[in-house]
C-alpha cells in the first residue's frame, strides 16, 4: 500500500519581493472527528436469500463475507445463491405476477411504492451509514445524495403506476413479466431504487441481484420490503457473485434483463441472450469529457471538475474522468485545481467531513493502480493530493495527469477511480471531436458563460446526459443511459417506463 | 462619458502590463517567448485622484454553483476544540458595531468596554478586534479603548448611501483620521457602479484611499444593491485595484446584507488577486450574522477558501452587533454544558 505522493511543486513567485506566492491550507484550524456513529445500526451477522416473502438459507449452503473497505473489517455475511437459488426466485416472481402482481390496479400497485418511499425516508439515516460501512463512501454523499435520490425514485415511479395508459400518446401499454435486474457497486441501494422502483410501478416482479462487495442496503431494502407487507415474491433478492448474476441473466423465465456494471460484463449479458425473448436495457461505463472554455465561470468550473471526479471516489459511470479545457486557461485551471484539492478531507465514510472514502474494493484499487502506473510510464504528469492515507483499508488520493494525449491509456481507458486525465482544446469543433473521441457516450459537461455554446454542444455531443455548468446532478424525472458502448435503455422519466413496458 | 473611457483605457492597458500587439513585418518569425502571469485580474495600482481603471472582463459566475458551493461548506461538522477555536476566533475578528441616528457617547462608551471584554467573568475571552461607529464617536471610542487592541473603525463617505460630492465624502474621511479613526469603512457609489462608470467608482475609492493617510481602508460594495453576482466581481476587483485593505459586503442598512455565496465569491476575487500580485486583501461580511452558527460558516468558508494565512483579525473581520452575545452564549455552553439564559450576557 505504499502510494508515492508527488510533491507539491514550488509555486512561481508573481512578483519582486521574492515572496512564494502560495496558500496554505494546513492545520491553523483543524476540523476535530465528527464521526456518525453506527451504535444505533442494525446489521445481522448473516443474511440469507429474500425469495417468495421469505429469509431463505441458499440451496448452495455458502455463504461470502462483505466487508468494510474503509477498515477491512467483515460486517457480515451473505448467501451466494447458486442456480438452483435463483431458479426459486424467479418462480416466486412467476407466480407473484400472474397471482397478485398483473392484475392489481395501477392505484393499488402505487399504495405499496408510496409505502416503500416512505419507509425508506423514515430509515435514512440507518440505511445512510450501512451505505457507507458497506461501500466506502463519504457519509455526507449517502446521507445527502444517495439516500434522498432513492426514495425520490420510488415516489416518481410511484406517481406513475396508475397513469401508465398516458405515458405513450395513443398507445396502450402492459407489463413484461418477471425482470432480473443486476446492479453494481458504487450507488447500492439507489441503483436498487433505479431498477426495483420502475418495474413495480409498470406492474413487473423482480429479482434483484446487489453487487458482490455491497449488497447490505438492498437486504435491508429487502427488509422493508416486507414490511410493507408487499404481496409474496413480487420483489426477491439473490445475493451473490457473477455466476450468481450469470444464472439469473441465462434464466429461459426472465422477460426483461437490466443490467448497470462493466461494459465487458455487459457485453456477455448481450450475447448471452442473443435470439431469446428477453428484452434488455444496459447502463455500462464511461469516459466523459468535462469541457471548460476560457469564457467559463473559472472557480465554479474547479468546483464541477472536483464533484465531476472525485465525487464517490470516482467509482460513477458517468464520471467526468476527462478533462478538457481550452488550451488558454489551462494553467489557470490546474493551478486552482491543486488549491482546491488541497482541501479535499480523506479519511473514515462515517466522518461527516469526509469529501473522498474509500475504495470500494481491493480488485479495484489494484485496478486504479494499475492505471495510474500506466499514465506515469506513459510520461504523463501526475499530481495526486497531499491527503495522509490510513493504514488500514483501501485508499487512492485524489489524483490528475497533466500532459496526456488522446492516445493515452489513462484518456481511453474507463479508471472509475479518482483519476483525472487532463487534455486540451483549441476551438469548440476541436473540443466536440475529442469528446466524441472515445468508445464510450453515457454524459459530458460543458461550461461556458454563454448559453448558445451550451446548446451547440449539446447538439453535437454523442452522449446521453449532457450538463450545463454543472455535473453529477440526478433527479428520476430526467432519463439517463448512454451511447454507443455506454449501453442502450434509458432508466427515470417518462422514457425509463419504455423498458419495462410493453407498448402497443 | 462612454468614448472618453474608451480612449483611457487604451491608454492604461500598458499600465497594467498589456501591450497591443501589432503584427509588423519583422515581427513574422515570432515574439520571443515571454512568462506571462497567470492571473491578470486586477493588478494593484494606487492611483491618485483622476485614475482611471481599464476595461476589463472579469471571469464570469454561475450563480447556482456559487450558491451550492456556499451551501455546502455550511455542513461542515464542528466540534468540541474545533467549535471553541472557531468561536474565540470569531469574537478577535469582530468590528463591533453600532451606526444609529440615536448614538450616544454613552451608548459607545459601553461598546467600547463589551470590545474591550466581551465577558466579564473570563478576561481570556476577546477582545474585539474593533469597534465601527460614525466619525461623531471616534474620539469618545479612541478614549475609551485607549491602551486596549481595539481599533476604531469610522464609516465615512456620505455611508451609507455615497450620494454626495466627491470632496465631501473626502473631507468626511479626513476628518474622521484627524479624529483618530484607525480604519475607514467607506461606500462606493452603487449608481455608479449599476451605469457602468467604473471609472467614477475606481477614482473615488483611489481619491479615498490618498485621504486616509496611514488608516487602512475598508469599501464596502452594499452587494444588496448590486444585483447580481457578476456586479459584484466586478465591484470587488475595482475596490482591490483601486487600493482596499480590505472588501466589504454591506452597510447593515440594506438587505439582503452579507450572504455566505456573496462572502465566497468576494473571497475568490481575493485569491485571484493573491495569485496575480501576492498582496493580501481582507474580507469583511457585514449584516445579517447574527448567530454562531453563521460566524462559523463563514469561517470555513475562509479556511477553505483562502487557507490559515486569512485565519486572522488582520484579513478577515465580522461587521455584527447582535453575534457577540450569541458566540459568548454558544462559548458558555462548550464550557458548561447547559445554555445560559440571555440575561447573564450584558447587552450594551
């Protein structure tokens, strides 16, 4: 775990007296621990499989640990449902749609969603810190975003149950049958929210399948899932690995497959499926430009680069992980980026100071690392952050190269750390190029005072998020999905019940 | 008015380091390759009377980044010697104010002794960094804060509206130095500042920086008035390089006064301006802090920000009246455990 931390160079005194014209943000009034405390926290030492409206031990009989990548410490642990598992759930989910599910009102269905996004708000500070525990991230993001995002997801979708025959002018809709929904690692309990809330709403059952290294916050979702008292096997949660995602993806019973992860994974999944019935939706990765042009307001651009890319530790999809800026306010840029870096506070996800957690996992700081080293060999210059990292657990300081070219593996290559790659523009053509550059198209981000350059951007931009003089801004009325290898499928508004409808 | 400026600042562009390029034909292969300055933004010039500042296109602001960004250095968690720190900082960082048609000298008088010990029972506490009052008290509050810290900061310039005569508000702040007044907390002129005669504003505060002599200078920008942000950038850098100690929010007489977006975005100007020439601005939010709670929001927003060389009486002050009493009542709570009722602090 020995990171090198580049050594903040010198600064260039700007005038005769010789003085180094440099901020300090050191110790002169240091922010004592303000640690959220877990005491209150409930987690089980072992979680069984949630099928049918009930705690089940795996046919399989294994169990995994999840840890806490902030301490390494095991938390508990959870079934690794095998095939024969999943084949239960969705059974369950079988029998629940055409007993309960698909014949129930639309006003009905929304009571039991309403009554989830309000269980989810009543426990948002327990889910908020397991969210951290389990994934590494800072409790201020899970009790500020994560949290309030989740629940908001299942009231929109709530609101929609009964107003489905509206949605698509003219054109009757019905519900697919069971969906398997797989879900990654870096926004748990929201991307649970993303795929659980608006199949219900659209009358599908689920089987859910949380990701591998935190799959806590959908058992506890799972919980409440109960005690809403939902109809038996409406939504059921396989906890497990990729064979256990695998299985459920390659299940002849599945009607619909959405999948949020890696675009090697995804691409399986696509081919898995080739020529079956199953309908798919894919969210994979991303490589997003973040344009600043020299007319950008300067200091909230910094402020947009930061959240763009160390927000979550960097593990977003839609991250903007590069960074072009017009070649005249280049140094401008770099130099208040340092600045603004050095106030970023690493450290335990339970601190409510904390700005960057930890890494989510050891394969994937192995996998950052590796990156980094690459973009170092390839004779970029790095600059991380003067953070102190802790012993203990899984850490990467807030990171960006300097001197890369589109050519660079760190400028190609999805990092989903926090690692930002630094590149160049001349004009708005020349930015646009670049942008599309890439195999990816899931977001960008352009910043510029003049809206008529937001809106030429945005219509020359292949991607399927685009922000103005912002970023990492989320909200379930707004579709989000991607482009080209960024998959396909657009999850929240209006279009997001596209995917889990039938439309006539 | 307008071609005028056009043609001065022409002239001044070389003033603040910018020479027109004219392409000549033995300039073909090239200038030599030349160090620029990374931050242009409003190199400190003192003119005198008669200066004129350039044209110039501060960087743009987004108002709801600002504004977020504000917001979320307010959730900064602040504990225990975290907490107590920030508040005794907050109390050696205060310009105790009282600025009323029905001043007194006994009214400041008491001023002056709450600044000189904010709490009686604990003379660790404070003092003060200044008292700010009308040029009618200085000499009363000179006298009483005699042999003390405290400085006495004087409002002048026709404060708070500025609508008078040039070489009124210039006598008022002579006067108010001959007085004693350590500090002058002047008013730019806001209706010259929203026509675009940045001209008129930049000499006023040049002309009232000469007449100040060895006080230092505090302009006040009166943002509530201004409009937008993108006014008050603009404002902030023609104060700075007009020659401000310091970049003040409000009278106190307008609101909204001192806001945590505005006190950002100020100090962002001041860092730029850190960057372009080394010189250390000072900042002072004014108005509306009323509680602890606040005074510690703006000072994260200074730490992180500005870093630890602005923690300090010197660059950063609170023009209040009201949060004395509130820092003392949330002081007395880290020491004792309960809240005091508001009688046990005196009010002055």
């Amino acid at each position: 775990m020995a990171h090198t931390m580049t050594k903040r160079e010198s600064e260039t005194a700007l005038e005769a007296t010789g003085a180094v014209v440099a901020l300090d943000f050191g110790k002169a009034w240091d922010y004592a621990p303000a640690p959220e405390s877990p005491d209150h926290v409930h987690i089980d030492p072992r979680y069984g499989l949630f099928i049918g409206g009930r705690w089940v031990t795996p046919r399989s009989g294994r169990f995994f640990q999840t840890i806490n990548p902030s301490t390494e410490e095991v938390l508990s642990e959870v079934a690794d449902a095998n095939a024969q598992d999943v084949d239960d759930a969705v059974k369950a989910a079988r029998e629940a749609y055409d007993t309960y599910w698909s014949r129930m009102r639309g006003a009905d269905r929304a009571k039991y969603i309403f009554r989830i996004a309000r269980a989810i708000q009543e426990k948002a500070r327990e889910l908020a810190i397991v969210e951290s525990m389990d994934g590494g991230k800072p409790i201020k993001e899970s009790r500020d975003i994560d949290l309030p995002l989740a629940a908001a997801h299942f009231f929109y979708h709530a609101g929609w149950a009964d107003k489905l025959d509206y949605a698509f002018h003219g054109r009757r809709v019905r519900s697919l049958g069971v969906a398997g929904q797989i879900i990654p690692w870096n926004f748990p309990l929201l991307m649970a929210a993303w795929k659980i809330a608006p199949a219900l709403a659209c009358g599908n059952t689920v089987v859910l399948k949380p990701a591998e290294t935190t799959p806590l916050t959908a058992l506890l979702l799972a919980k409440i899932i109960e005690e809403a008292e939902l109809p038996p096997g409406v939504v059921n949660i396989v906890t497990g690995g990729g064979e256990t995602g695998a299985a459920l993806a390659s299940h002849p019973d599945v009607n619909k497959v959405a999948f949020t992860g890696s675009t090697s994974v995804g691409k399986r999944i696509q081919r898995a499926i080739a020529g079956t019935h199953k309908r798919l939706s894919l969210e994979l990765g991303g490589k997003a430009a973040n344009i600043v042009f020299a007319d950008a307001p300067i200091d909230q651009a910094v402020d947009g680069i930061v959240n763009g890319i160390y927000f979550n530790q960097g593990h977003v999809c839609c991250a903007g992980s590069r960074l072009l800026v017009e070649e005249s306010v280049h140094d401008t840029i770099v130099k208040k980026l340092r600045d603004r870096m050095a106030t970023l506070r690493m450290g335990s996800p339970l601190d409510k100071n904390t700005d960057v957690g930890a890494i989510n996992s050891k394969a994937q700081l192995a996998r950052i690392q590796e990156l980094v080293a690459a973009g170092e060999e390839e004779g970029c210059e790095r600059y991380s952050a003067p953070c102190p990292l802790p012993s203990k657990g899984y850490w990467f300081p807030p990171t960006f190269f300097t001197g890369a070219s589109m050519s660079s593996r760190i400028a190609r290559e999805e990092i989903f750390g926090p690692v930002l790659t630094i590149l160049t523009f001349r004009t708005p053509d020349e930015a646009v190029e670049k942008a599309n550059n890439t195999s990816y198209g899931l977001s960008a981000g352009v910043w510029t005072d003049k809206g008529a350059k937001i809106f030429y951007m945005a219509t020359k931009l292949k991607a399927g998020v685009i922000w103005g003089n912002t970023f990492n801004k989320f909200d379930p009325t707004s579709p989000f999905g991607g482009y080209k290898e960024s998959g396909f499928g657009r999850e929240g508004g209006r279009q997001g019940l596209a995917a889990y409808l039938e439309v006539e | 008015m307008v071609a005028s400026h056009a043609v001065s600042t022409l002239e001044h562009r070389s003033d603040i380091g910018e020479t027109d390029e004219v392409l000549e034909s033995d300039d073909l292969a090239g200038p030599p390759p030349q160090e620029q300055p990374l931050f242009k933004a409003g190199a400190p010039r003192r003119g005198g009377v008669g200066s004129m500042y350039a044209l110039f296109a501060p960087p743009a602001v987004d108002a709801v980044a600002l504004e977020e960004r504000a917001a979320s250095l307010g959730k900064r968690s602040l504990k225990g010697e975290t907490k107590l720190a920030g508040l005794r900082l907050a109390i050696a960082m205060m310009d105790l104010t009282t600025l009323e048609g029905k001043d007194t000298p006994g009214k400041v008088s008491q001023l002056c002794q709450k600044a000189r010990t904010p709490l009686s029972n604990d003379p660790s506490v404070g003092p003060c960094a200044a008292i700010c009052v009308y040029p009618n008290h200085v000499v009363t509050a000179k006298a009483r804060l005699a042999g003390s810290t405290v400085k006495v900061a004087s409002v002048a310039t026709a404060f708070p509206s500025g609508q008078s005569p040039l070489d009124i508000k210039l006598a008022d702040t002579r006067r108010a130095v001959d007085f004693g007044a350590d500090e002058i907390d002047m008013v730019i002129d806001r209706g010259a500042m929203l026509v675009g005669d940045f001209s008129k504003v930049f000499d006023e505060i040049a002309a009232t920086k000469e007449a100040c002599g060895p006080a230092h200078l505090k302009v006040i920008l009166e943002t509530g008035e201004l409009g937008s942000y993108d006014v008050i950038r603009k404002a902030s850098e023609l104060a700075i390089a007009a020659g401000a100690d310091f970049i003040k929010t409000s009278t106190g007489k307008i609101q909204p006064a001192a806001t945590p977006p505005v006190t950002l975005l100020m100090l962002e100007v001041i860092r730029d301006h850190y960057y372009a020439s080394g010189r250390r601005i000072g900042m002072k939010p004014a108005g509306g802090v009323r509680t602890a709670k606040q005074a510690l929001h703006y000072l994260v927003l200074v730490k992180e920000t500005l870093g630890d060389a602005w923690l300090t009486p010197d660059l950063f002050r609170f023009g209040a009246s009201a949060l004395l009493n509130d820092v003392l009542m949330q002081l007395e709570k880290q020491r004792t455990g309960n809240y005091q009722a508001a009688d046990d602090f005196s009010k002055d």
